[in-house]
C-alpha cells in the first residue's frame, strides 16, 4: 500500500531519475558544442599555420623562422600544448621540446587519451600542407597536442554549471518540500494516527484545514464514544430500578475492602437481605407496585447505611449490606435491627397497603470466610435459616450450620445416585375401619435404604427431594411401584385393596403429572379407583385453579383424593367447599390432643362439617385403645396408626392383611 514515506521516497527516486537524465542531456549537449569549439578553435590554427608555410616558405630554413610565431600561437592557447610539424617520419619543428621527438606512434597514443576523455572530434588534430622548395614539392604534416589538463578543466566546468545551477537548487528545493511536507503534512497524521489508537493527547490544532476538520470529528467522536463506554460501564456495575450498585460492583468493592481488611486486620460483616414474601406482594398488588416497593426499600436502606459501608441489589428482593467501621456487636446488631424496623414501618405503596420484612443472613470476615465467593455463600446459609426459623428476622452464621448444610448438598448427591441405584423401599401402613377393624386399605410410605447411612425415614430426605425437584422421578417411581404392588397382591392372593400414595406439592404441580399418572395407569393397565393420592394443604394454596383442575381431572379418571395432615397448616373450611376432596385426614397432632375440651371439639367440628360435606375421615396417629374408643364415639369411620400396625414392608403386610382376613372370616 502507499504510504506518504512511500510516495516520497518514489518522489525522491523521480526526482533523481528525472535530475540524471536531464544532466545527461545537457552534459552531452554542453560537451557536444564546446568540443566543436575547441575543435574549430584547433582547426583555425592548424589553417593559419598551414596558410603561413603555404604561402610565406619556401625552404626549410624560412619554415624555421617560423618557429617564433608557432611558439606564440601555442602560448597564446591554453588548450594547446603543443605544435609539431612532421616532415614524413620526422618531426622537424616543436614548441615543446619533450615531444619534438615523438613518433606517430606516440601521438595516436594522445589521439587514443583524448578519444576515451573528450570524445572522438580530437582524433585528426593534424593538418596536411606543401611548400616548393625550388620547384621540389615538401609535404608536411603540422600536429596539435591538445592540453589535457586543460580540456578536463573546461569540460568539467560543463559539470559544475549543472550543479550550481540545476541540481543543487532542484536538490535543494525538494529537501526543502520534504521537509515542508513532513512537518505540515506526516507529522500531523502520525499525531492523528496515535490519537486514534490510544485515545489521549489530543492534538494542537493543524495549520492545514482538511487536516484540522478530521481532528475536530476524531475529537468529537472519542468524546462520544468515551460518554457511551463510560454510560456502559456504569450501567453494566449499577441496579437499573434501584440506581445501587448490583453484583458485579460490589464483589469488586468487595474485594478491596478484603484486600484492604487483610492489611489492617479489621473484621466486617456482610448481610444478606431477602424479603419476605415478596412474590406475594407481586403477585397480589402487580409488578409495578412490586417496583416501586423495591425502590422504596433501597431508599430506606441507603439512609441508614454510613459512607463506608456498601448496599447492593443482587436483583429481585436481594440486597447486600457490607459494615464495617462499627465499635462492637452490640452496634452492629442496632444497625441490623433499625434497618429490620424502618423497612416494617413501611405501610403502603402507591396507596396500596403493604406489609414487609426481611430475613437477614450474617457472615464476618474473616471469621466464616477470607475471600467474597465464600462470605456470599455462609450468609446466603444464615439467610436461609433465617427464613426457616419464621422469618423477619437476623441470623449469623455458624459452622455448625455450615456443616450442616454441607450434610444435605452431601444427602443430595447422594439422593441422585440413590435414585438411580435403585435404593428405596415402599412401606405400607393399613388403613383400618374404626367400626369393625377391617383393614380397608394401605397408605404407601418410602423408606431409603442408604448404602452407608442405614434406612432413612423420609421426613429426611423428602423436603430434600422437594428443594432440588427430584420428588418429581421419586414421586414417580412411588407411584408406579405402589401401582406393581398392589396388583401383585391381587394376582398372587386375590387381595384388591385400594393403596394411598403421598404426592408432594411440587410433584402435583407439575406440568407432565397428569399425563404421567394417565400413562402409568395404562402401561400396568391399572384401575385408577383403586388409587388414592394423598396431598397436603399447600397443593391447595399454591397457585390453586392450575391445582383445581389437576385436581378435577384426575378425579375424573376415578382416582380419590385425600387431604392429608389436616389443621396443620393454614386450613380453611372454604378450601373443603371448592376442592373435590374423598378423604380428609386428621392428623395425629390433634389425635393425641382428643382429651382435651378443645382438642375434642375440633375433632368432633371437623367430622361433622366432613360428613356434611360427603367427605370421609381418617385419623391419623393412633396408638392405644382409649382413642380408637373416641373414634367409635364421635363416628370416625377409619384411622391409620401404631395401634393396628406400624408402616410394613410388602411382604409382612400382606402377612398381616391376611390373618386379618382369615380373623374376620372366623368371627
Ligand atoms: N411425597 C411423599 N411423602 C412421603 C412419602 N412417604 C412418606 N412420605 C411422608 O413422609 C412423612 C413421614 O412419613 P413416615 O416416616 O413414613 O411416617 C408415617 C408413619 O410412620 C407415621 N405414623 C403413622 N401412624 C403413627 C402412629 O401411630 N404414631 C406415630 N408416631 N407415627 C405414626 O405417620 C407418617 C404418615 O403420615 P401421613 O403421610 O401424614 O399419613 C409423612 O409426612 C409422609 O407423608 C412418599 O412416598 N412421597
């Protein structure tokens, strides 16, 4: 490509080129003509001395008078060194003595010098002339030796003209214009180009205007472009709805402040802020009032944060909240706790009346972890046993609870090889009528068989499963194990009892569920009335029409439904009236409590509304013959408990179900 050093340097060349020809030319031109000067000069001698001896000699002797006037002529011509004049072989006459013996040979020796020097117009410097002696005719031949020296120093001032006065002024002119350029033309670009590729040390102004105009719009243009990096970047590190820096500045302020700590050996605590129920608020209220409260709570936590201390939205309800500087505990926890109480005063959002809290995790540095990955994760931990402790509420965290968290990402891993190992087992605990003890069905309960840690009940692993979404092919293995099970037993023994199988809320909800159930049921061609699915008081809340319909559906396919743990969580009689439910299950905390006035009439409450409702009753938790009394009082028709019989594997339960059988068949 050419580049202006490039052109240049072709300039040069050009230059030089155009300079040498151009010298050549006049060179041969110069010295063309000042030969034929010089050679007319030689030749008028040569005639005037021919035309002397021609006319004036006419012996030997008169042509030696001559001499002085040869001599003169020789003297008077600096280009002449010397005038012979031969007679045949012989020189008979010389102005200069050295060559008055000179031979032909020796002159065609300087015919050959000046021939090679000063060009072939020197090769004849002799003319021929004849003189009577008597009447006898003397040829003579008169010779030039042209001055060499002489020569070179007129034909090199040929050389010299041109150098004063064509090449040194070209030569100069062009070093010049170099140097114009240079300054005015490649210097400014090579500023230009350096400004264009690290962006700093904008340039003075250029004297050349085209040159100025792009400086001007590559000025313009950084500026801009520095305005939208920075924009960027700033954008990049900071919560758009809030304005607070988001996760990717404060691990950045993060890190200093622990670079910083190091140095001084001063502990700081990080906390991890999460609302409580915010999806709630969400839901119920809409998004925009969901942001306006987020907005709000950034505003609250900002004022009482100390110009040291750092805020962070990590996004959704998440906020960060890194002190340090604080005398002591007991002021940190003040902190914490005025943050926990400004954010409760918080009592309506755009006219819409709210209710908020925050479950905060604590971790100090360096105490619970020396680096920002690992204080993010032990105050995530203390957040979430915050929340498990009812929420609203600060919690720090320990190593205690650190392993224990380590304990379940261990049970969790260990649950997906689980799984797939094939290590669980169903138990089956009968369902009996209070009536007549009659075992009328099965509720199945898994138990894990865990290859180093022995059987595992579930209330161990299942809010496990629930968290990490593995309840979904647990759930199905239950089901289609339940499924095998009780058809075995109707093949071998002729023993078609209806089982029970407990379906997490999250497993319900799930999108293939029904299609899954609908499959199972055809793969094994099973008759789904002999399936109940037992289900608790959250499939109820939880996004409950999607629920409603799942519901409905699989009823109508001529499954029952059971609700199970009933009065534990937040029941409401409503829920009964819209959800088709079969059974309604007490659960054993409100069995154990039938002794007590209370405890009886919310039992005796619940059977009544249940009957009114066309819905079943299983009591749950029975364990001594004083409350299966109590059921038989208040028309409880089935229960469930330790008294008949604990959870069973298959094969002892259908020991059991058939000495039941044979006991009845004797009675
Ligand atoms: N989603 C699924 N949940 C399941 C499954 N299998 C079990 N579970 C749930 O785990 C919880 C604990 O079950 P488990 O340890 O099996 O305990 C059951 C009974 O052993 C226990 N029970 C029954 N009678 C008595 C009694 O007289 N005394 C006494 N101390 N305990 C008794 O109650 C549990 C059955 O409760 P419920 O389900 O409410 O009827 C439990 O919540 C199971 O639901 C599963 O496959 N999927």
């Amino acid at each position: 490509m050419l580049t202006i050093h490039r052109f240049f340097a072709l300039l040069f060349f050009l230059i030089v080129g155009g300079l040498y020809t151009s010298f050549a030319a006049f060179y041969f031109h110069e010295q063309k003509a000042k030969s034929e000067i010089i050679a007319a000069d030689f030749q008028r001698t040569l005639n005037e001395i021919g035309y002397q001896i021609y006319s004036g000699v006419s012996s030997f002797a008169e042509l030696e008078e001559m001499r002085a006037g040869i001599q003169r002529k020789a003297a008077q011509n600096n280009l002449i060194d010397d005038i012979s004049i031969q007679y045949g072989n012989k020189t008979i006459l010389s102005t200069d003595p050295k060559m008055f013996n000179h031979s032909h040979q020796q002159l065609d020796e300087i015919d050959v010098l000046l021939e090679s020097e000063h060009l072939r117009v020197y090769r004849d410097i002799h003319a021929d002339v004849m003189f009577y002696d008597g009447v006898k005719p003397i040829n003579l031949r008169i010779i030039l030796s042209p001055n060499g020296d002489e020569l070179d120093r007129r034909f090199d001032e040929i050389i010299n003209s041109y150098i004063n006065y064509s090449l040194l002024p070209t030569l100069i002119i062009a070093v010049l214009l170099f140097l114009l350029i240079k300054k005015r033309l490649i210097a400014p670009l090579e500023k230009l180009r350096q400004f264009a590729y690290y962006h700093n040390h904008v340039p003075n102004q250029f004297k050349i205007r085209e040159l100025e105009s792009i400086r001007n719009s590559m000025q313009q243009t950084f500026k801009r472009l520095n305005e939208e990096a920075e924009a960027l970047y700033n954008s990049a590190r900071t919560d758009d709805l809030s304005g607070l820096p988001n996760r990717q500045q404060l691990t950045e302020r993060l890190n200093w402040l622990i670079s910083e700590s190091s140095r001084t050996q001063e502990e700081f605590a990080y906390l991890f802020i999460d609302l409580d129920n915010f999806k709630h608020i969400n839901d119920t209220l809409g998004h925009d009032t969901g942001d306006e409260l987020l907005i709000e709570i950034s505003r609250i936590m900002q004022a009482e944060l100390r110009g040291h201390d750092i805020i962070a939205r990590f996004g959704g309800d998440e906020f960060v909240m890194v002190l340090n500087k604080y005398r002591n505990h007991l002021e940190l926890n003040h902190i914490i706790e005025r943050v926990l109480r400004e954010l409760q005063e918080i009592d309506s959002i755009s006219n819409q009346t709210v209710s908020v809290s925050a479950s905060i995790g604590v971790a100090f540095y360096p105490k619970d972890g020396k680096n920002a990955q690992t204080l993010m994760k032990h105050a995530d931990i203390a957040m979430y046993q915050a929340k498990e402790r009812g929420k609203n509420q600060v919690h720090y965290f320990t190593e205690e609870l650190n392993q224990k968290i380590l304990q379940h990402v261990t049970l969790e891993q260990d649950l997906r090889s689980g799984i797939k190992n094939k290590e669980f087992e169903l138990y089956y605990q009968p369902k009996v009528k209070v009536e007549t003890g009659e075992i009328s069905g099965c509720e199945c309960l898994i138990r894990w068989h865990h290859p180093t840690r022995g059987l595992i009940p579930p209330n161990q692993f299942i809010p496990l499963a629930e968290n990490s979404g593995l309840i979904v092919q647990l759930g199905e293995w239950v089901l289609e194990e339940a499924i095998q099970q009780q058809l075995f037993w109707k093949k071998m023994y002729g023993i078609d009892l209806p089982i029970s199988v407990n379906v997490s809320a999250h497993q319900f909800a799930h999108e293939n569920f029904y299609t899954r159930l609908q499959q199972i049921f055809k793969d094994f061609e099973f008759e789904p009335n002999k399936l109940d699915i037992e289900v608790t008081e959250s499939v109820l809340l939880d996004d409950s029409n999607h629920n409603l319909s799942i519901l409905k559906m699989i009823r109508s396919l001529g499954v029952t439904t059971s609700l199970d743990d009933f009065g534990t969580g937040y029941s409401s009689l409503a829920y009964l009236k819209r959800f088709p439910i079969n059974v309604l299950k007490i659960d054993k905390s409100f069995m154990d409590d039938y002794l007590s006035r209370t405890g009886s009439v919310f039992i005796q409450t619940i059977i009544t509304m249940a009957h009114n409702l066309n819905i079943e009753i299983v009591a749950e938790g029975i364990e001594q013959q004083d409350q299966l009394n109590y059921l038989k009082s208040v028309d409880c028709e089935f229960y469930q408990g330790y008294f008949c019989s604990k959870p069973l594997p298959a094969k002892n339960f259908i020991e059991l179900v058939q000495d039941s059988l044979n006991k009845q068949a004797k009675t």
